[in-house]
C-alpha cells in the first residue's frame, strides 16, 4: 500500500559528513575547469610556444568533439550494473585519466606540438566529462527527497566556487609572495590538482554509498536521447540552461575587456572584482537553497534569473574609474549566479524520477549528459563574442579603441547577458514537475519497487 509522502519532508537524508565527502572531488575538479576554460590557451600561446591561431584551432576543436563525448558516457552510465552501484565506478575510471593528462598538460616542456597539445587536451576534457557526469548523476541518487537534492546540488555549487577561488589563489601566492614566473604559478597549479585528485576521489568512494538502481538493464538507443528530447520540461531545463549558461559564459569572456577599456579599472581590480564575484556565489547558494524550500525550485530560478538580469544591467550606469562601486556590483551579480548551475541539476535529477515512474527504465545517467552537453554549448558559444567584436572593430591589445568599438563591447556585455536571463527565465515559465507532483511519483516508485534510499553510513564507518 502506498503512502503519501510530503514534499517538505525528508524521505532519504545525507548526514553531513557524507555531503562533505561527496563535494570533496568538487575541489580538483573545479581547479581544473577554470584553467581549461580561461588560462590555458594563453598559456600555451605565451609560454609554450605555439601560435595563438592553433593555439585556439585545437581548443576549439576538442570541444567540439567533447560534446560528443557526454551522450556516450551517459549511455554507458546506464547500462552500467555493478555491486559498488553505476556512477561510483566511474568516479574510479576518471582519476587515473584526470591524474596523468593534468600533469602532461600543466607540466609541458617548452616547445610542445601541436599534435602533444591535440591529444593530451581531448584525454584530459574526455577524462573531466568522465568526472563531471558520474559525479551529477551520483548526486542525482543520493537522495530521493524533493528538497534534500537541492541541498546536495547548493553544497556541489558551493564547494566548485571554493575550488575556483583556491586556483585563483595560486598564481597570487607563487608571483607576489614566492616570487615566482608566470609559468611556475600555472604548474603549481597542476600540482595542486595532482595531489587533491586522488584523495578527495578516495575519501568520495569510500565515504559515500550510492543507491542501486532497482530499475532492469535496458539497452539504451539514441532514439531513447530523442524521446527525452521531446519531454516538454526537459526542453525547458535545457533552454533555461543554454540562455543562463551564456549569460556568465559572455561576462566570463569579456570581462577584462569590458571593465579595463569601458571603465579604466586596472587588470588588479578587475581580479579583485572577479575575486569577490565568485565568493558571492559562497553567499548565494544557501541563499537559493532556502528559497527553493519555500518556494519551489522552478519558481526560485525564474526569480534568480530575474534578480540576475535587473543587478547586471546596473553596470551599464557604472561611472568610469569607480572602483568600489564596480566591485560592489560585480558582487551582488554573483548571488544569483549561483542558483542556475544548482537547480537545473536538482531539476534534471526529478526528472530522472518521472521518466522511470513512466517508462521503468532509468536514465539518469543520459539525462545528465544532455544537460552537461547543453551546458558546454552555452560556454562555447559564449566564446564567439571575442570573433565577433574583433570583427566589428575591437583591438584588445590596442591603445585606444574607436567609441563605436566601445560601444559594441558594452552591448555584448551589457546587452546580450541581459536578454539570455530574461529568455531563462521565460524558458522555465510553463515548468510543472511540482513538489505534489513529485511527491505522488516517488509513492508510484516506491508501489513498483523501483526505489529504494542508499543505505545510512555514520561518520566513522
């Protein structure tokens, strides 16, 4: 007999120190992603010795194929059985893949191939793609209980802004305290993941148990990725997570550029203000976890999106050379920046629930891979607007820029953010996966034997 299960209740609780251990490959992972995705093209240019043209031809081309990688890993995720569960193993399979290609890609001699570069590049995104999704679809299984996946996925979001903050503070610690070269601050870097990479996905596997899917193996087709593609809510968690993906993507991408030639701030206030943006994500998480709680997930993303668009398009009245003001506002923007990332995932994880309560296949594994897919879209796509303001006229290694080029700097940063969060927003307007809703489909999992909680561990077993 079934028995109605209150949305605001906890059915399936994560004690702390298993939520600890669980974000705890949050660090090494998020420390390599803000290289990947910001330093080391530069790097590579500068340092190493290739031209900036292939530099970003062979970037730009094992994203592309990255892409690709994130359904083939889904699928094997799902079909994945074994008695230390799906997505445990392979949290396993990434680390010896992670471990060597950061060490071949941060440790690279002076006068590297383009081909070295090529190929330890694709094993280290094949490797992070590997990471990323067993770890958001291990997370989806933690815990059947509405409110307790968005507290997961807010400590997720929370532990991959202290990630980011500690890799940022690396080349501050190596070049102002030790004195040291640009170069050595990059592999202090990859040291710094080196050693964090198989204790934190040690302490992960050990610590953390991970539900077995009750579900019976199917053979997963791509036309199983179609049907998904044609649900009507999981189109809307994808188009808010495209159009709220690009929104930070193009802030990310432009934003030395936007604040050093459009409001005379040096590069060290630029850094700072990056700096205290990603700290309010610290602020933010929490923050929209609570909400969620009270107001459903659905509901808290369009008003974070919101709250985002109104705080970003105030820094377009930002009055040049204002440093704390800038920095003020580049703070508050990072609040809401927290939510997207969190939610769509919480969101993609009900889902998950709902396509098994139907079908009795269970996809989470292939759910998650559409999203990170949609996700990397959004960034490299963010990516483009450097093209397109080179070819309307800006120089960001000139002197001086003509006030047309200037002003499209300001419509891309200002401009285009804006509209992507209002399109997020709307994107998530008819959603209605519901806390009711969602509750009588975890009362049909459980009528079907479909579910069960991972077992409890305490602290010290």
């Amino acid at each position: 007999m079934s028995k109605s299960i209150n949305p605001t209740q906890s059915s399936s609780q994560v004690n702390m120190a298993q939520l600890l251990a669980f974000v705890g490959p949050c660090l090494p992972f998020a420390a390599l992603g803000l290289p990947l995705a910001v330093i080391l093209s530069e790097y590579y240019a500068s340092e190493i010795g290739l031209s900036l043209g292939t530099v970003g031809l062979i970037f730009m081309s094992v994203r592309l194929v990255d892409i690709f990688v994130d359904p083939v890993v889904g699928w094997a995720m799902d079909k994945t059985r074994t008695r230390f569960g799906r997505f445990k193993v392979w949290m396993a399979i990434c680390l010896p893949i992670l471990f060597v290609s950061t060490g071949f890609i941060f440790l690279a001699p002076t006068g590297a191939s383009p081909a070295y570069l090529w190929v330890w590049l694709l094993v280290i995104y094949i490797g992070f793609s590997i990471a990323a999704l067993s770890q958001s679809s291990w997370g989806s299984v933690l815990s059947t209980d509405y409110d307790e996946r968005t507290k997961i996925f807010a400590w997720w979001q929370m532990a991959n802004i202290v990630g980011i903050i500690a890799v940022l503070l690396i080349p501050v610690i190596v070049q102002s305290v030790l004195h040291g070269t640009y170069r050595q601050a990059v592999q202090y870097m990859g040291l710094f993941i080196m050693v964090l990479l198989p204790i934190m996905i040690g302490i992960a596997l050990w610590k953390v148990p991970e539900t077995q899917s009750d579900a019976p193996l199917h053979n997963v087709r791509i036309s199983d990725y179609f049907r998904m593609l044609k649900r009507p809510n999981v189109i809307r968690v994808l188009l808010a997570d495209l159009w709220l993906g690009l929104a930070p993507g193009i802030m990310g991408a432009l934003f030395f550029f936007y604040f050093m030639q459009t409001k005379g701030l040096t590069r060290e206030q630029c850094s700072i203000s990056m700096f205290l943006y990603f700290v309010a994500g610290l602020v933010g998480a929490p923050l929209w976890t609570w909400a969620s709680k009270k107001y459903n997930k659905h509901r808290t993303l369009i008003v974070s999106a919101l709250i985002f668009a109104a705080v970003y398009a105030l820094l377009a009245f930002l009055p040049a050379g204002n440093f704390l003001l800038a920095a003020f506002l580049v703070f508050l923007a990072g609040i809401p920046y927290a939510a997207s990332l969190l939610l769509t995932r919480a969101l993609m994880a009900d889902i998950g629930d709902e396509v098994l309560a139907e079908s009795g296949q269970d996809h989470k594994g292939a759910l998650m891979s559409i999203l990170s897919a949609t996700t990397k879209l959004g960034y490299a796509f963010s990516v483009l607007t450097m093209s397109a303001l080179a070819a309307l006229g800006f120089d960001n290694k000139a002197a001086y820029n003509t006030p047309e080029a200037l002003m499209w700097v300001q419509i891309f940063f200002i401009g285009l953010p804006v509209v992507f969060l209002l399109l997020g927003a709307w994107a998530m307007k008819s959603y209605d996966l519901t806390p009711e809703r969602f509750a009588k489909i975890q009362a049909m999992l459980a009528d079907k034997g479909l579910i069960r909680h991972a077992p409890s561990q305490s602290p010290g077993h």
